[in-house]
C-alpha cells in the first residue's frame, strides 16, 4: 500500500507532506479555507484533506448518554456492548443518566456537563439528540455518535431536524456519525488474522453482515462505519481516512445515496492515488430502488448513468450484489499486483473448461494460446490427444500423482499467464483433494494470482473448508459468475492505477479568455434563440456553419449568395426547442425563389405558431459526415457533467451515450467513444471514411470547459447534431440548444 500517514494536518506539514509526495495541496475540513490553488474556476475545492478519525475508532474516554443496565431496556444491551469494546481499545467509559448513580458498577454523571473530563467520543442513546449534541458541542467532545431515527429518512420534517442537527455539529468543530446509524463501528474484530484487511463502509447495518462474517472464513476486517443519514461525517470522509491507513488492502461500500457527489469524488481520487481499491453496491439502478434507498437514509441517489460513469472515472469498482463485493473485496485486498495480464483455465474436464473459458472471454479476460514450446511441455504429463493451448485439459489422472504439480508450475511459469484459474465443479475424493493441496502449495511459491472455483453447493468438505480456505495464497470462490467478476476486477484495477493521473490536477483554475465573451452572452433563466446558442460556441473555438441571422425575404437572398448554395433556413427565436417538428427547418434550398418562399413559410409558420422570432439563419448545407451529439447538463450530485452520442434522431431511438463528470482529459474522452454501441460508424462502414476523432475529441474537451467555467449560468447545452466530418476535416455544430440558469 502506497502512503500511511493520517490524521489533521497543519496547512504548512500537510503543505511540505504533499510537496514530497509529488501531491498538489488541498483544503482541510471544518473550517480551514482553501488556498488558490486548491480550486477550480468554479470555486470548488480540488483536493481533500483526510479527516481526524483515529480517536473515533480508538478513543481514549467514551460517554455513553442514557446509558442503562436496567434489564430489558434496549438501552441496556448497547450500553454492555459498548462497555465491552471500550476495554478491548482502552478507553475509559464513563456512563450518563440523571437518575442513576451507577451503571453496571460504574460511576453515572448525571449530565454531560458533570462528565469528570474531556471525552473522545460520545454515543447517544437518547429520543431527541439535539439538545445534548449543543451539551457535548459546549463540552468540546470530539466525536459524537447518534441512534435515533426519525430524521431526513422520514420526509421534510425529518429532514429540517437533521439540518438542525448538521449545523450545530458544523458550528462546534465536533464531529458526528448518523443519525439513524447503528452499533457496528463497536463490533468485536478478530485480532488473530493476518495479511491485509477490509475496511467496511454501509449505510445499512444489515447489509454489512455478510462480509463481517467473512472473519470466520478467515478474511481480515479492520474497521466499520455505519454511516446512516450522514448528517456530518459521510462515506466520503471514511474512504479518505481507509486510504491512508497501512494495514487497509480494499475498501467494501454499501451505498444507498451520497451526500455529495463532488466529496466523494475527492475521496475516490485519493484512495485512486494509492491505490487502494474500492468495491462499491450502489443502490438506485431502478427507480423502485432509488425510491426505497431515500427512504431510508434520506440520501440522494443520484442519476445512475452519471453515478456509474463517475465511479468508473475514479476507479471504484461497482458491483451488483453483497456476494460479489465480498469476493471481490477479498480479491483486491489480498491478491499481489499481477505480473501479466493473461488467464489460463486449467481443469479435468475439457467441458468444463470451455465452458468457463466461454464465459471468460465474453466477460473481457484474456486467455493467451499457450507457446507450442508450453504445449509440448504439458504434453509431457498430459496425453497428447487432450488440449494444453489453453484452457488445460488434464483428462483427471494427473492430478492423482506427481504430474498434478508439475503441471501447475509449468503454467504458472509462462511469462504471459498472470492468473491460473482452476473451476473443481464438484468433490471427487482423492483427486479433489490432491488437486487443491497442488494449487495451494504452488500458489505459496508464486507471485501470481491462483484462483479456485470450488462448486460444491455443500460446503462442508475438509478440501474447501480446511484445505482451500485455509489459505491466504488462493482466492476461493463458490461461483464462476464471481470469480470472472473478481479476477476482471482486480486485473482493471491494476491497469487503472498504474496509469492514473488525477483528474483534479489539471482541472483549469483561472477562466479563459472564452468565458470573458460568453458571459454577457447567458441570460438567467431563459432559452437562447439558435443564433445566440451558436454565438456561444463560437467563442468557445467551437466551429458552426457559415450563417447569417435576416429579417427579410430580400436578406434571406443576399446572405445565401453570400453562404453559398445549398443552403439550410431555420426559424431562429429564444422558445424553440424541436424545430423540424414544428416545420421551422427548410434543407437543400439551391435558388432564390426557392429561399424566399422558405422564408415567408417559416415566418407564416410562427405566426401560426405563436412563436417569437429573432429572425431567420440562413446556413451553410453539411452534408457528409457522422451526426453526433454532444451535450452538458447540471447533476444534483456532482455538477457539471458531459454527454457524447450518436446524434440527429438516434439518441432518442437508441439512447447510445456515454457521461463524465468534469474535470476530465483526453484519454477521458476518448473512452467515452469507445463505449458507444454505434462507435463503428466513426471509424467508417459501408465504403463511408473515418470520421475526425480528433475534432470530436477537441469538441468535447471544449464543451466540458464551458459547462465548468459557466457551472452558474449554464443549466443545459445540447449540440445536437454536430456533424463529425471525414478525419482532417474537423466537426461542425449544426444546432445548439443553451439554457441558462
């Protein structure tokens, strides 16, 4: 793991910390305002500082408010509970009721302001928190800790006493997990296993549960926070204070909704520095489950498209179900880095492994046909009538023997091979059992990655339960759906850190000079006629058609002399929004007579219409070229973001787009084409020349500088279509639509 320092820093250490680690400086929390260069041309912070939390997690004095030990009050349990964890990380317990004198034999403070010292953290099993959170603020109590429900997860009622709530914490400096939170940061931890661990991040307790108990399986977990409503501390604060920590291998989120989206980003970016995975559930894929997750923490869950566009930007690795990120948690956290990327299947059955290799392949790993020189070796303890080019096919007997070994080491040892991946689809004592004790032993000799399927539904034979889960070496799955999403997980992770460059340290930081002309162009609230619109990009180097704006038939005649024939005549006014439905678009005009009848049809046509007119473009015809779409809107959760698709009517048939949330660069961009479903028709099909990616890359570059300097005055841009033409001969914006905040 990259980096162990941790806790607040001081704006000249945190300054010279950075400045070694080649970093850029960043903003701390709670009060320290951002230097200059810590912003963006909007003001927004580019850098997080990583929160305090080490005496959350292990205090020196712990106040339990409305502590019991009165039987069958449900206060009572807790407060044992947390007697218990509070003498297993050493800190003094010091319990708090009014009329109690003692508390499981300790001494009782009667309020908060008789507590005999300063507390670390403080957990509150009181109805309405508010006025001892103003007690424990006054205190200078540095954490605070709140059960209740009954807060923004309810409705608008909730939602304003959780705004209280915020902003008392926010004023005090303290800082507070939940409300609606729950007792699993004071769960009993095995102290017993090695290697490095998972730190665990839910909203919801109980989804949490399954990879806690991976302790049993022999999986170490360091820490969890139960982050509930986030009325303060948030998901975000928590990945950044588990990226620094030494002994955290990955990162297991349960995400119902983020605070904010640009927080988590921050963070994300850090853990991304380091290289420390994060595996995310993100809840809010369907509009039922969005619904259900704000109903329960209150939280927003965002737009999924651009959620999952964000994340894949930062590298968190988003899975679907608890099962997947618990075997892809394990994966990341223990698995060394691969020394290739390349998977061989290896099993006793030829079916079985073209099946696996079947699904492997479609899902994006590559498996390499071994060397001829590989092969003949195989073919030393493997009859020749089998198949060795990859998957292996051992036929069952060698596994039974020495050659089981041997085979195992001679994969292993090809300089292509990173992966060995065994799929056991069920037990057949003794060759089961020989098979994983070879797999096991020669996984404690390499650096590469050993991977067993073991696809019993039982579970309860000594070769898995002793044998395969008995070691740190072999990644042990019950799936192949699991294991193929694991492997590729951990393979994408690596090649994503290898190369990352934050995003953040080339986000602009002073307007250019395009924003100096734009500006007076935005009109708060309202629509920009298509002439503005394209005013607008023009002074974002953005190229649109030779046109002209007229008022007059005999005008409309001169500015197409002047375009040049053909021409295209558009009804140009601040509240049209689909022209060509209303008949305000006239293409392929090749006379005169020809472009005055338009023009008095298009004025006829919005007298009709009731629609007010600036006046009539007349354009330049492009015609030959790839329509696409290039657009910027403002997400609840994360700001500006960038769209490119197929244009013209295509990306409403097909919905083929890809997002991301500015800042973002070149090879961003370029990403973003290669996820199109259509990205073919760029490159040229049926006789058609490639189009110019690189014009359409610079467009998108440029469209997400707008939405970045104009984050306040711009509510929507939609270029829609601009004309990709063949490659050398740039893009055109061929219509705009510009609404203004």
């Amino acid at each position: 793991m990259l980096g162990s320092t941790h806790g607040t820093l001081t704006t000249d250490s945190r300054r010279a910390r950075v400045i070694a680690c080649g970093e850029q400086p960043g903003p701390a929390v709670h009060g320290r305002p951002a230097e200059v260069d810590d912003l963006d041309v909007s003001g927004r912070p580019l850098y997080s500082d990583v929160p305090d939390l080490d005496r959350f997690f292990r205090p020196e004095s712990v106040a339990v408010i409305g502590a019991s030990d009165a039987e069958g009050r449900p206060n009572t349990g807790v407060t044992r509970q947390l007697i218990a964890w509070s003498e297993r990380v050493g800190a003094r317990l010091h319990p708090v009721h009014p009329n109690r004198p003692s508390v499981f034999g300790i001494p009782c403070s009667p309020s908060v302001a008789d507590l005999p010292e300063q507390v670390d953290l403080a957990v509150l099993l009181v109805a309405d928190p508010l006025p001892v959170i103003e007690e424990l603020a006054e205190a200078k109590a540095k954490f605070a800790v709140v059960f209740a429900s009954g807060f923004a997860e309810t409705g608008e009622e909730g939602a304003a006493a959780q705004e209280r709530l915020a902003a008392v914490v926010e004023r005090s400096g303290m800082r507070l997990l939940g409300p609606n939170t729950n007792l699993n940061a004071f769960e009993r931890f095995r102290d017993d296993l090695d290697g490095d661990a998972i730190a665990l991040i839910t909203q919801s307790g109980h989804q949490g549960r399954p990879l806690f108990a991976l302790q049993e399986l022999g999986i170490r977990l360091s820490h969890w926070a139960p982050t509930g409503n986030e009325a303060d501390l948030e998901t975000a604060d928590f990945i950044s204070y588990f990226a620094e920590r030494p002994e955290v291998g990955a990162i297991a989120c349960y995400v119902e909704g983020l605070k904010d989206g640009r927080s988590f980003l921050l963070a994300a970016d850090r853990a991304a520095r380091r290289g420390v995975p994060v595996v995310a559930v993100k809840v809010g894929r369907t509009e039922t489950g969005a619904r259900t997750a704000a109903s329960h923490t209150g939280k927003l869950t965002g737009a999924d498209a651009v959620v999952d566009a964000a994340m894949r930007q930062y590298g968190v690795i988003r899975v679907d179900g608890l099962d997947e990120l618990q075997d892809t948690a394990t994966l990341l956290a223990r698995a060394k880095p691969p020394r290739a990327d390349g998977v061989a299947v290896y099993s006793i059955s030829g079916g079985t492994g073209a099946h696996f290799a079947d699904l492997a392949t479609e899902a994006g790993l590559r498996l390499p046909v071994l060397s001829q020189a590989k092969q003949a070796e195989l073919h030393q303890w493997i009859p020749e009538y089998l198949s060795v080019a990859n998957p292996v096919d051992n036929g069952g007997h060698p596994v039974g023997d020495w050659r089981g070994r041997k085979i195992i080491d001679a994969i292993l040892d090809d300089p292509e091979v990173g992966v060995l991946i065994c799929p056991v689809t069920g037990p057949f004592p003794p060759l089961s059992d020989r098979l994983v004790q070879d797999l096991v032993d020669a996984a404690e000799r390499t650096d590469k990655l050993v991977c067993v399927v073991w696809g019993s539904p039982v579970g309860t034979e000594p070769a898995y339960r002793e044998v395969l889960l008995g070691s740190s070496r072999v990644a042990t799955f019950r799936t192949v759906a699991n294991c193929i999403t694991a492997v590729r997980a951990y393979l994408d992770h690596h090649r994503f850190v290898t190369g990352y460059r934050s995003p953040f340290d080339r986000a602009p930081r002073t307007p250019s000079p395009s924003f100096r002309k734009a500006q007076p162009l935005m009109r708060p609230g309202q629509q920009l006629s298509e002439h503005a619109a394209k005013q607008l990009l023009r002074a974002y180097g953005i190229r649109v058609p030779r046109e002209q704006l007229v008022t007059s038939a005999a005008a409309a005649v001169r500015a197409a002399g002047l375009v040049g024939y053909p021409v295209v005549m558009k009804a140009s006014g601040a509240r049209i929004a689909h022209k060509t439905e209303l008949g305000l678009v006239k293409i392929g005009l090749t006379s005169a007579s020809q472009v005055r009848d338009a023009y008095r049809e298009l004025t006829d046509i919005a007298r009709y219409e009731d629609v007010s007119l600036d006046g009539v473009l007349v354009c330049q015809m492009v015609e030959r070229g790839v329509e696409m779409v290039v657009g910027a809107t403002h997400d609840e959760l994360f700001g500006p973001t960038v769209t490119v698709g197929l244009g013209g009517v295509l990306v409403e048939v097909l919905g083929d787009t890809a997002v991301r949330v500015p800042p973002f660069g070149e090879e961003q961009a370029r990403d973003m084409l290669a996820e199109l479903r259509g990205r073919a028709l760029l490159d040229g099909v049926r006789g058609r020349p490639p189009a110019d990616l690189d014009a359409l890359v610079e467009v998108v570059l440029r469209v997400q500088r707008m939405a970045l300097e104009l984050e306040d005055d711009l509510a929507e841009l939609d270029i829609n279509p601009l004309m990709v033409l063949p490659r050398g001969q740039g893009a055109v914006a061929l219509d705009a639509l510009v609404v203004c905040r």
